[in-house]
C-alpha cells in the first residue's frame, strides 16, 4: 500500500501504481499470447479460446481492467486518465491487449452508463466488463439507413411490456448475440421524438437473424426480424420518445472506437509497408527499396497515419476529461476509413497479382487474407455513418454551416 506522502504526490503514486500493473500483468498475462493480438474476435464469430486465452479473459474481466476507466462499482477498473495510460503502457511493453471488446464495451456500455437507470447499469454494465454476454445493434433498417429516423420497427405499448414488430438490417454479429440495443418507433406520429431506445433479448420468441453474405466471403451482418416479440418496460432506456437523444450519443461512441481502437485496427495492423514493398518489389543494395514512387506514397501514407494515431490519442484524453466524445468524432471516423482503405489499397498494389488471390495454390494464407482484408475493407466508409452523413454532421455541428433556403 501507498503512503500517505506518496498519495500527495501524483508522480510517485504513478510509479507506484506502475509497479503494481507490471507486478500483476507478470502474474497473470500467459506469455504463449504474447503479440498474438485477437482483440478483434469479439467483434465476430465465436471462436474456440485456448486454455490461456480463457485465462486472460477472465483475469481481465475480474481486475476490471478490460474497461480501465468504468466505474468499479459497475464492474470497471475505476482508473482515472493518468492511470489508464500506464496500463496501456505497460500492457504494451509486455505485448499484451485487451481481450474485452465488442460492442458492449464499443457503445451500448458508454451510453447505459449516461443513461441509464441505476438497475440497468448493476444488470448489464458488469457483465460486459467480464465479458459474458455478447451484444449487437438494431439500428438500421431497408427503408431507413442515412435517414435512420425514418425507422418503422414499431414497439406497442401493452401495459407492463412492449410488442416489437419490424425488421432490422446490417446487424452486425446479430447470429452470435446474445442481447441487442434498438431504436424503435413508440410513437407514428412523430418522427425523431417518436423513437425510443429499448434492450431486446436476442434468445425471445419471434426473433429470427439471417446472415448476410459479404463480398468477402464472410457473413457479419445479418437481417433482424421481430415478429411480436414481447420486450418488459424495464428495458426501456431513458423516457420513451428520448430514443433519438441517445442513438446519437451511441453513434458518437461508435464512431470514436470506430476510427481508432475499434475496426479499423484491423487493416492498421500486420506487415510494415516499408517491409512488404522490399518482400514483393525488392530493394537497392543500400537495403532502400527499390521502386522510388512507391516509397514516397508509403512514406506519406505512414506520416499520415502517425499524425492520426497521435490526434486520436489526444482526442480520447479530452474525451475522458469533457465526459465522452464529441462531434469531432465524425472527422476521425472519415480520417480513419480513408487511412484504412489507402492501406489496403497500397498493400494490393505492393503484392500484385499475389494480392488478389481467392483460394487454391500458389498463394499464402497472408496473401488470401490481404485480398479479404482489402474487400473487407470497402464497408469502413459505410458503416458507422457513411462518408457523406459525417460530412454533413461537420458541416453543421462542427463548422456552423446551416441549409440556406
């Protein structure tokens, strides 16, 4: 235990906070998952966890430490900003990560924890930080995608719970969910003060997922479809017609993980391009690479993508200290879908033919993954917000800029 003395001085209970982290993560972190990266599994299907990733799951989710600044009391690991950055730095020394994830810990955690009811924060938020109960996300719908407040899946009012009917789209991992967290419509008179926020159990009767097929080859998304399904009072979060409110609130945390931490670390992920360009184009004898061009767009593409990182990390400091993201969080969301996309662009480009390989011999399962990964993604500018949806958030809450008739 720290001092009195040391407790006055932040520096030195830094340090002494520091020491306590590696003291633990030497205990607990297995050494066989060193660099072995799969924070992003709990963004897709199940998977079959080896005895030490168990392990780790579960000694994160007991520390609290897997959502390092949530409130201890809810299952988090009470850390103020200070702290969550030595964790991260010293999870990082040791090549370690988080394997709390998903969407729980990317939006619908964040938003409960502003808006919803003490009994809703002590039921889901420490299952969540644990880990055990996988959510998905009931937002758009074929009719309703941009223009998202023109959602028609309809909750009627029947006394002591509502009876959900409609159809949802783009579900993302809506097969493996066990809960989802939906915007439905309460009112049909109104248009956004009609849409309430309401928890739906994925496992009720009249809930049926169809996977969609991807162009890459995988079935993320699903089609929801909710035939009188019968949802309790209590899990309505907020007041009804306060849906919109707190949609846009859950965008903004998605957006924010979106562009860093979340879906995109995928794609910043793998090979250096310096490296690939020297495996595929060859290299001078100075060990410089070989192709002129190609070097100085690597160069701009890393410079540009160190810059981002860098304002990331800043903008998630003065998130925690103004009490989440704001609408700035659309600029990163469009920064981070270009950045990925030119990536895989430039990664193709690198490989040549070895980058558009689909299957059979005479290509590498990192080469098959890259051509995946390059399809894969063509969504980041889509999900989340379009392009062109941020743009106009910019325009209008960022610069001020309002429709002139």
């Amino acid at each position: 235990m720290a001092t009195a003395p040391e407790l006055d001085n932040p520096a030195t209970a830094l340090d002494t906070f520091r020491a306590e982290v590696r003291a633990w993560l030497a205990e607990n972190f297995p050494a066989s998952l060193k660099g072995k990266d799969n924070s992003m599994s709990a963004l897709e299907g199940p998977s079959n966890p080896s005895a030490d990733e168990t392990a780790w799951v579960k000694a994160m989710g007991e520390k609290g430490w897997g959502v390092p600044t949530w409130p201890a009391a809810y299952g988090g690991g009470g850390l103020d900003k200070h702290q969550a950055r030595v964790l991260a730095e010293e999870m990082g020394r040791v090549g370690a990560w988080n394997p709390i994830g998903g969407m729980g810990v990317m939006m619908f955690g964040p938003t409960l924890l502003e808006y919803g009811s003490e009994a809703q924060k002590l039921e889901h938020i420490p299952a969540i930080a644990r880990n055990q109960v996988r959510w998905c996300q009931g937002y758009s719908e074929p009719g309703a995608g941009s223009d998202l407040a023109s959602l028609q899946t309809f909750a009627e009012d029947k006394g002591d719970h509502y009876l959900v009917n409609g159809q949802k789209t783009w579900t993302s991992g809506g097969q493996w969910a066990d809960k989802c967290f939906a915007l439905v419509r309460t009112d049909k008179t109104k248009k956004h003060e009609g849409i309430s926020f309401l928890l739906i159990d994925m496992t009720a009767p009249g809930v049926e997922v169809r996977p969609i097929r991807m162009i890459s080859g995988q079935s993320p998304f699903c089609e929801t479809f909710f035939t009188d399904v019968k949802v309790p009072k209590e899990n309505l979060v907020g007041r009804e017609g306060e849906g919109w409110t707190i949609g846009k609130r859950l965008l903004q945390h998605e957006r924010s993980n979106l562009s860093g931490g979340g879906a995109s670390a995928r794609l910043f992920a793998g090979k250096p391009m310096g490296a690939l360009a020297k495996e595929y184009r060859g290299a001078n004898d100075d060990g410089s690479m070989a192709d002129s061009d190609l070097r100085m767009r690597i160069v701009r593409h890393e410079m540009d993508q160190r810059a981002f990182m860098l304002t990331l990390r800043r903008a998630a400091l003065e998130a925690k200290s103004n009490q989440g993201p704001s609408a700035a969080s659309s600029i990163m969301k469009n920064v981070g879908a270009r950045l990925t996309q030119d990536r895989a662009e430039l990664a193709v480009e690198i490989m040549g033919m070895n980058g558009l390989g689909w299957e059979g011999e005479g290509f590498s399962d990192a080469e098959l993954t890259q051509t995946r990964t390059w399809l894969w993604g063509k969504a980041v500018s889509i999900y989340g917000g379009s392009t062109e949806i941020q743009n106009n958030v910019i325009a209008k809450r960022i610069l001020g800029m309002l429709d002139h008739q």
